[in-house]
C-alpha cells in the first residue's frame, strides 16, 4: 500500500515533522503544561508517556489546534497551528481518545464526510484502502451505532488517516481493545511509518511504547522529565530488576522516572 502522500517527502529536509516550543497551558489556576519544548523529525515513531493527567491529552489538542497555548509556539512541518491552522492540520491524522461519533451515519459515510471536511471528493478509493488495511470493509455500510467497541476505535484511525496526513498522532488507542485488533493496528501503524509517516503514540501500555518506539518524552504534571531514545533510556534509568532476558524494562524506567526529578 502506498501511504505516504507525496508531501511527506517533500518536507522532509526542510522542516521538523513537530515542533513544540515554550509552550504553557493553564486552565484556570491548574498549570496543565509548563514550558514544554520538543521536536520531532520526519519518520520517527515518537513516544509520549506520563501518568494520568501529566499533560498529553493537552499537547496533543494544541497541536491539532483544538486547544489554544498560553504561551509558546507549536507548529506541524514548519506550519503554526494558530496562525496557520489550516495548513497545519491537513499535515496531521489525531486519533482521539474518546470514541465520539454521530450514530446515524455509516462507517463510509462517516470517512466520506471526514475527507469532506478536508475538502477532499471522490475519495473512495483511498476510503476503501484504509478499510481493507484496519479489516473495516465488513462493516463499511454498518451504521455506527451497531459497531462494537473495538471496531469504533478502527474508524477513528481511518477517520484520522483519510487526508493521507504525513504526521499520525494516536491517543491512547489501544485502550480497552482486544489482542488480535492491537496487534493488526500496530502492524498497520508501523507500515505506515516505514512508508514515512512520523508516528507519536500516547499509551499506558509501557511495552507497546518499548516495541515500537525509537524515541520518547515523559511528562509529569505539566513538564518533560525525560527525553531520549528509547535504547538511552533503558540503560540511563533502568535499575536492578532484570528480567528473564536480561534486560531492564520501560515500566521500572518509568516508575524510576516518575518517582524522581531525574532528567
Ligand atoms: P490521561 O493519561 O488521563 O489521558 P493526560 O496526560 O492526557 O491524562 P490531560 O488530559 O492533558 O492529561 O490533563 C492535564 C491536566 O489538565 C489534568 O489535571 C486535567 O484534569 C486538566 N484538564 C484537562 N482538560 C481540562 C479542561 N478542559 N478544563 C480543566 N482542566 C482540564
């Protein structure tokens, strides 16, 4: 399959796929982000971990511009996500945390209305692709409201992936699904970063994160405590517990990490 639209390639030298920079959020007196900096190249898969409530959700809606910053600066292959928002989020697919849909529609009238919003016609063809590549095809005339749980969490990756954006953020999306979708998503997700999507994944599933992610950032209450490649991390902060290989694991590092104010 060919995912990678042609701008992927085109931007790749010239810009960061993301670039996060100062940035500060509060929501009344509660400091949800402070002074967050961070960038991401064209092609990495990109972890962003921390507890609940450390921020992600946060930097993620400010980079798809559903969230304005307080302060500092945020912008998708070189395109502000304020000033130039539009330009911005075509270059980005969010998969959102919650599984928010108008029930009334089917799975492709739901993608056909996704690439409407995009001002994309006739997008049947790539529609029918996404579908076929998340095992959707079944169900492309199902309405929503008869799906199950999981396969609604299938839609949001198509619904997020039919502008053929070349930067991919998942927010949490394996959570609450079954083992076979799990993996058929992280075999798809990962073919699409081979073809040249950057790919940041925000999970609880520390494992997920090791497997498949090059590099990683932790958030705690607002703050990057940690930055590096996943490989760094594990030897700087994994400690005495090995497991059966040998080898010390993302979730003691993290737990390393989060109990301190290492960086
Ligand atoms: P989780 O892992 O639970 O999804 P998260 O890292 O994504 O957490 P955020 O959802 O970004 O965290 O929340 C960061 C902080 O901001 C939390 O304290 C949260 O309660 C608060 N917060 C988020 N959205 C709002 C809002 N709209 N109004 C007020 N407070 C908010």
């Amino acid at each position: 399959m060919s995912t990678a639209s042609p701008d992927c390639s085109a931007f790749r030298s010239m810009h960061s796929a993301i670039s996060v920079k100062n940035i500060s959020k509060y929501y009344g007196a509660l400091q949800a982000l402070d002074d967050v900096s961070l960038t991401i190249e064209p092609g990495e898969f990109f972890g962003l971990l921390g507890p609940n409530g450390a921020g992600k959700t946060t930097l993620i809606s400010i980079l798809a511009g559903l969230v304005k910053a307080d302060k500092g600066h945020a912008a998708i292959l070189g395109s502000d996500v304020q000033s130039a928002f539009r330009e911005a989020r075509r270059m980005l697919g969010v998969v959102p945390q919650e599984l928010v849909f108008d029930p009334f529609f089917t799975v492709r009238e739901t993608l056909r209305f996704q690439s409407g919003y995009f001002g994309i016609r006739h997008n049947d063809a790539w529609i029918d692709e996404i579908m076929a590549n998340l095992d959707l095809t079944s169900k492309a005339d199902s309405n929503m409201r008869a799906l199950s749980g999981g396969m609604k969490r299938r839609v949001l990756v198509a619904q997020a992936l039919v502008h053929r954006p070349p930067v991919i953020i998942l927010d949490e999306p394996t959570a609450g699904v079954d083992v076979e979708l799990r993996q058929s998503l992280w075999q798809f997700i990962s073919r699409l970063n081979q073809d040249g999507h950057t790919i940041v994944l925000t999970t609880h599933y520390l494992e997920e994160a090791e497997a498949l992610c090059q590099r990683i950032a932790m958030l705690k209450q607002g703050k990057i405590v940690a930055l590096d490649t996943t490989a760094n991390l594990l030897t700087r902060y994994g400690s005495n517990k090995k497991d059966g290989d040998g080898k010390t694991d993302l979730e003691e590092v993290f737990v390393n990490i989060m109990s301190g104010d290492i960086r």
